[in-house]
C-alpha cells in the first residue's frame, strides 16, 4: 500500500518558477547565516558567538548553502552562458550533462539535517533551546525554506557528466583533488574533541559526498578512477601515508588511526567470507585473536611463554599460518551447513576461542597465555635498529610510536589490498562470486564449491593473523577480553555498511564504526543505539553499503522501479546498457 502524494507533478509544474526563487533566496541565506551569531555562550561545539566572523562549523553550513543556491539558479545561468562566445559557451556545455537541481535537492536535505543537528548540540551542551542565538534560528528557517522549494521544483535532468571523456591529466587531477579533500575532512573530524562538531562535521562531509553522486561529479570521478585504476590507488595510499604529517605528533590521534588501520586489514579479510563467498561468519574476531596471541608468546615480553624470540616478519608469518590452519580447523567440519546454521556455529567458535583462551592459565589447561590476564608487557617492535617506540622527527615534525605503528600497519593494508584484488579477479574470485550468488547453480558448473569456501575461510583467516600479530605489539598485551561477540559484529557491520566485495567500501566502513565510538563517548551507552538505527536507514536505502559494487548495486535495485531509476542515472552509461539487455 503506497501512502498519498502530497507533492504531485501538478503541483510542481504550477509551482516551479516560484519554488526555484524560494530555493535561491533559502540557500543564499544559508551562506549570509554563517556570518551571524549562533550560541550565547562560547562552550557549545566551536564558539560561534561572533557576528560577522564564522567558525568553522558556520562555514561548513555555507559550503552546504552554495550548491542549494548554485543548483537552483543554474536554470538561469546556463542560458546566459550559452549565449556567449568562446569559453563561456564550452563552459555552458560541460554545465549541461550536471544534474544541478538534483545536487541542490541533495544540499538541502543535508543543510537542514546539518543545522538541526547543530542547533540542537548548542542545546544539549548550554542547557537548553534558549542559548540559541537569532543567527542559528534563521539559519535553521533558512534550510526549511531551501528544502521546501526543492521539493516543489520540477525534477531536473539525469547526470550525464560521465560521458565526458577528458583528457588524461585532468582525470588524474580530479583524483588528487578528491583525495586531498578526503585527506583533509578525516585530518579535520578526528582532531575535533568536541562530540557535537565531530556530528555535525561527519554530517556536512557526508552531505558534501551525496550531493557529488547525485549531481554526477560523483560518477565522472567514479569513472575516472576506473579508468586510472593504479593511479587511484597509489594516490591513495600516497595521501595514507601524509596523514600522520597532519597531525603534529599527536599520539592520541594517531592512537585511533592505527587501530583504524587494523580494523580495517581484519575487516578486508572478513570480506572475502562473506562479501565474495557469501558465508556469514559471526566468530571472525577469533582469528584476529589467534594472530595476537602466537605474537604475543614469541614477543620479548617476560610473560611470553615460548622460548624462541624469531624476527617479527617470521612472526608474522607463523601468526598468519597459525589463524589460516584454525580457520581450516574449523571450516573444514561447518562448512557442511549454510545460511543461519553456520552463523550459529561460527558464533560459538569465536565464543570457545574466547573462553579457551581465559582457561589456559595452568590450573584449567596448560600455563600457555596465563588464562584472562593474558600476556601483558609486549615491547616495542625493533627493526634493524629502528625503535617504534622512540619519537622520530621527519621534514621538521615528530613522529610518536604510534605514528611508526601507522606506517607499518600501511604496508601490510597495501600487502592485503594487492591479495585481495588479486583473488578477486581471478578464477577463484568468480568462483566465490559463483557460490555467493547460487550455490547449487555454481556446483551444477563444476565449482568446487566446498574447496572453495575452504579457500575463503583460510584466507581471511591468514590475513587476519597478520594484523593480530601487529595489534599485539600496538596494544602492549593480548588478553581473551579483546576478542568478544561483540568485535566480531562490529567487524561484520563494517563489511555490510561499506560495500561486500569491494576493498574501499570495507575500508570506509571499518573506519566510520571505528572511529565514531571513539568520537561519540559522550552518548555513553546511547552509542549502540546509533550504530543500531545506522544500520538500519542503511538496509532501507542503500542496502548495498556505501561504496557498492556496480553489479551488485543493480541486483538490490531491480525490482524498485524508482530506486532503479535513481541507481541508473549514477551509474556509468556502460552498466546501465548492460542492464537494459
């Protein structure tokens, strides 16, 4: 049952020209709103106190107002340019294949979810509604204005900017810049100590990225990387490695990225059971948790429990061998079942790592990691005389242990990277794609389907021992309480909410579920309840995470018409030709 239009057609044609001034006007006072003072008091969120000198968090909603603005005044503009000569007419061409009104539709929402967001921090953090300043309430009207006349306007034209096939400099020069605005934002949210100005500018930086695909800059970049593949991915890891020089040698922060970082590796090799072969496994922290605790026995730490001390890149390596042979271990009796049975068996395995763990303590079981205590102490790592944990200065900034952890942990991303993407496209990657989609159909080709699934379990499980064996050495301990139920959703979470199957959507996620229970600590246990209703706006509309493969994109949108519709006009034209055959 579809519940009554309140905005038909009708209404939009006979509304439009009107709307769009409405628009205008709203997206403009958005930007002079930033100029005025919103909080009586300078203890909310950023000081935004001043009249006529913004804080940040003010002009991160003016750069949400110029699209709205920008967007619904195109209609204007374009003829004017297209009337003139030279530049001015190419410029006008270029301006054509942009979906502006659908970028300023996206800028509104945000804006008006932005300032509410904003508005309602002041109030929480002076002790009321009253604190908020004129300027915060006009921008807030503002917003209302700007998103009402959107909606009222005539829907505008799909983007088609990715059909613009440029040269190859500015490709490259798209990428960089897109990358170094990245860059920035993350450097910018994750100094922020506030938990009000860490929302709002997660908010406005997520706003920022939606109004790109929707108005098609999004897809043309999209598009770009595609095409420039290796340039993409080096740039990528080029500005990772830039990311420590923004922070001044601030350890608390650096502290996060690592962790991130780890995450992240484990979480890329969670994605080749569920995102390629389709297994739901509800235990992976185990094998994090395996790597942790072999590098933890052989570590220089006093409690290590293992007499032999071998170079940490044979570490490593044992590490690794020990969680892929569990995985095999496991894999190799459970495999037999599917679906929810084999979630409720992997559940219990991480649940009996767990606890195995807390009982080899020498009076339960042998004195091996000293029961729920663990192996504390773990040193620094020391590579040909290289410290991690000594400060090092570099181009005139100090560099703290966890800074040298970063980098570090940087390799071994790039290493699981270039793993994963190999056996993604290779004839195992399709077999795994093959099982995920139709089993029997997948058997019935000749897929080795158990062998397969085997292959995919161990991987991951390799993979995750290499970043347990470095997780170890960052934390200074491994205990059995590190490796809960709960680190295991949480991992899952980041594969479902980035993107199964693809390796920047898994990052994405990973950082975000990551990085804000470190940032939201003022919810206290209010957090689980955001990640909760995160989780589920994402299943309702964008159940294919948020950096999706293009082909698994279309199988969620095929049977909604209007999503499909939506999922088309982003995508580049090749796909959806395919998708109409």
């Amino acid at each position: 049952m579809k519940l009554p239009t309140l905005i038909t057609p009708e209404l939009q044609r006979r509304h439009s020209a009107l709307a769009r001034i409405i628009t205008v006007v709203g997206g403009l006072a958005i930007i002079a709103s930033a100029y005025l003072p919103w909080a009586f008091g300078p203890g909310a969120l950023d000081n935004m106190t001043y009249l006529g000198g913004p804080s940040t968090v003010q002009l991160l909603g003016a750069a949400l107002g110029v699209p709205v603005a920008l967007g619904a005044s195109m209609a204007w503009i374009e003829p004017w340019l297209d009337s003139r000569d030279g530049l001015a007419k190419r410029i006008a061409a270029v301006s054509k294949r942009i979906a502006w009104l659908r970028g300023a539709k996206a800028a509104a929402t945000g804006a008006l979810v932005f300032i509410a967001v904003v508005v309602l921090a002041i109030a929480l953090e002076l002790g009321g509604l009253v604190n908020v300043e004129w300027g915060g309430w006009i921008a807030l009207l503002a917003a209302l204005a700007a998103f009402a006349g959107t909606r009222l306007m005539v829907p505008g034209r799909a983007p088609r900017l990715h059909e613009v096939k440029p040269t190859g400099w500015l490709e490259i020069l798209g990428i960089a810049a897109m990358l170094g605005i990245g860059l920035l934002g993350f450097a910018y949210a994750l100094n922020q100590n506030d938990g009000g100005t860490f929302v709002a500018v997660v908010v406005c930086l997520t706003a920022l990225v939606i109004v790109a695909m929707r108005s098609g800059i999004g897809g043309w970049l999209s598009l770009a990387g595609q095409r420039n593949r290796n340039v993409l991915v080096f740039s990528a890891f080029a500005v990772a490695f830039l990311f420590p020089f923004s922070q001044n040698g601030s350890d608390a922060n650096m502290s996060i990225a690592t962790q991130v970082l780890v995450f992240s590796a484990t979480a890329v090799g969670l994605n080749f059971v569920v995102g390629l072969a389709g297994l739901l496994d509800l235990g992976y922290i185990a094998f994090l948790g395996a790597g942790a605790f072999t590098a933890a026995t052989m570590s220089m730490s006093v409690y290590a429990t293992i007499g032999w001390k071998p170079p940490f890149i044979v570490i490593m390596l044992i590490a690794g061998t020990v969680s892929a042979l569990l995985g095999l271990l496991i894999g190799t009796p459970t495999l037999r079942v599917s679906g929810d049975y084999l979630a409720i068996v992997t559940l219990a395995f991480g649940e009996i790592f767990r606890i195995s763990m807390s009982n080899l303590d020498g009076t339960d079981g042998p004195d091996l990691v000293h029961g729920a205590s663990g192996i504390p102490g773990i040193p620094n790592l020391d590579f040909f005389g290289f410290n991690f944990g000594q400060v090092h200065t570099l181009f005139g900034i100090p560099l703290g242990r966890f800074s040298n952890y970063f980098f570090l942990m940087l390799l071994i991303m790039a290493f699981i990277v270039l793993v994963f993407s190999r056996l993604n496209y290779s004839r195992i990657g399709r077999g795994w794609i093959a099982i995920r989609e139709d089993e029997k159909a997948a058997e019935a080709m000749g897929v080795n389907t158990f062998g397969l699934k085997l292959l995919a379990f161990a991987s991951g499980a390799f993979l995750a021992g290499f970043a347990g064996a470095v997780k170890a050495h960052v934390d200074s301990s491994a205990t059995p309480e590190q490796y809960i139920f709960l680190e295991s959703a949480f991992l899952l979470a980041a594969v479902v909410l980035g993107g199964m199957g693809t390796v920047m959507g898994v990052i994405v996620g990973a950082t975000l579920l990551k990085l804000m229970p470190e940032k939201l600590r003022f919810l206290a246990d209010y957090r689980m309840l955001l990640f909760g209703l995160l989780m589920v706006l994402m299943m309702r509309f964008r159940p294919e995470g948020m950096v999706p493969n293009t082909r698994r994109q279309l199988e969620f949108h095929e049977e909604d018409a209007e999503l499909a519709q939506e999922v088309d006009d982003e995508l580049p034209y090749e796909f959806v030709e395919e998708r109409a055959r």
